[in-house]
C-alpha cells in the first residue's frame, strides 16, 4: 500500500490515538506511517468481539448449570485457554484442566485461588464466588 493510500477511518476503538503500520513511499521504500483507523479493520474486530461475547455467554451458563468452575469463566473473559494460564501459572497445563472442574475447583485452597486471582486479575473472592 502506498503512504498516501493508509486509511484515516477515525475508529473509534482506538480512542484517539494512532496505529502505526507500514506503506510504501515514493521512492519504493518501505517507511512507517500512522493510521486513526480503517473502517474494514473495525468491521472484523466488531465480529471478532461478537463471537468472544457468544463464547463468553455459553460458559457463563456452563457455570450456572454446574459443568464448568469459574476458573473457566475468567480465564475465557481474559481470552486464555489452559496452556495459556497454566503457561501464566507456572504449571502443568493437566492441573489447569483439572481445576476447570467445577467440584475440583470448590476444593481447592486459598492459595490456589489467590494464585489464579492475581493471574486473571479478579478478586479472589469473586473467583471463589461466582456461579455463572
């Protein structure tokens, strides 16, 4: 793409600031250029978010039905899967699994709970708490 043709869309999601990419200059050089947007990029995102709210609602009621821990939850509103956290954890990625499991996960000590908490950044309380 040449340097005059990166799109200025003013996306919203950026909140004011600019993106840096890359275009092509007049002389065939690749050179950096700021961009506020590109109305196709915002288009894919706004996708993108709506299937994450879709995956987020399902374990939402995975959790209420009692199928899935709120470990599931939070590491699926953090867009984490178990080798992500247990990679984030310093552990094996089995022991992620396994706490996924709703009466494992009730069991396990305020430390563990307390380790995932400041992993996915919620208060352990609510970790502990939540039920969908």
């Amino acid at each position: 793409m040449k340097r005059t043709d990166v799109p200025q869309d003013k996306d919203s999601t950026y909140e004011g600031h600019v993106k840096l990419c890359y275009a092509v200059d007049e002389n065939g050089r690749y050179v950096p250029v700021t961009t506020t947007g590109w109305d196709v990029e915002k288009a894919v995102k706004d996708v993108a978010w709506l299937a994450i709210e879709r995956d987020l609602e399902t374990v939402r009621a995975e959790v209420a039905a009692g199928r899935a821990s709120a470990l599931k939850y939070f590491m699926t509103a953090r867009q984490m899967d178990a080798q992500l956290l247990a990679l984030n954890m310093g552990m094996w990625t089995w022991r992620v699994k396994w706490h996924l499991r709703p009466r494992v996960f009730s069991r396990l000590s305020d430390e563990w709970v307390n380790r995932y908490a400041d992993c996915l950044d919620v208060e352990a309380k609510r970790l502990r708490e939540f039920r969908g």
